[in-house]
C-alpha cells in the first residue's frame, strides 16, 4: 500500500479552500461548525456522521450543542492532516446539505 500523504498547515490550508470552502484548519484539524434547528438535530446530525464515519474507519472529534454541531477532523494514527480527512468532509458536507 503507498504512503498516505500528510499535508503541512500551508498545505492543509490551500486544499481545503480549494476544496473545502466551508472548513478550516485549526490546531492541526480540519473543523467545521453546523448550524442546526436544536439540539435534536445536532444530535441526529452526528449519528449520521457517525455512521459514514465508522464505515470509513475513520472517527471524527464531534460536539453537540444546542443549535450547533462541530466537527474536528484529523488523522490520530499519524498524527496529521491526510487525504481520509479530507474525503470524510466532502462526505459529510454531501450528507448535511
């Protein structure tokens, strides 16, 4: 299997405006806040995150709030930013649309 490719901050930040216009990088992760209706839908929100997340094999830092959902995305096992985090925001961004 080829090496995973791990992306410096400078780097991390141009793909994700490139790709990602709705994310930023913070401290080393891929973050991005959801809006919602209330607390049940922010909920319901990171259930289905959940899932897609599992089935990548690849977990998501999640916080459910009131009205909100935040996400923070990073590779834990190789302690950086890589191509997984990248594919599971385009996931999820096609999943809260």
């Amino acid at each position: 299997m080829a090496e995973e490719r791990r992306y410096s901050k400078d780097e991390a930040e141009r793909e994700a405006q490139s790709r990602l216009p709705d994310w930023r990088v913070e401290e080393g992760m891929l973050c991005r806040k959801f809006k919602t209706k209330n607390f049940t839908a922010s909920l319901l929100a990171a259930n289905a995150i959940g899932h897609i997340a599992e089935k990548a094999d690849h977990h998501p830092d999640l916080t459910v709030r009131y009205g909100a959902l935040d996400i923070a995305l990073k590779s834990h096992d190789v302690d950086a930013l890589t191509d997984r985090d990248f594919s599971l925001a385009e996931k999820i961004d096609t999943l809260l649309a």
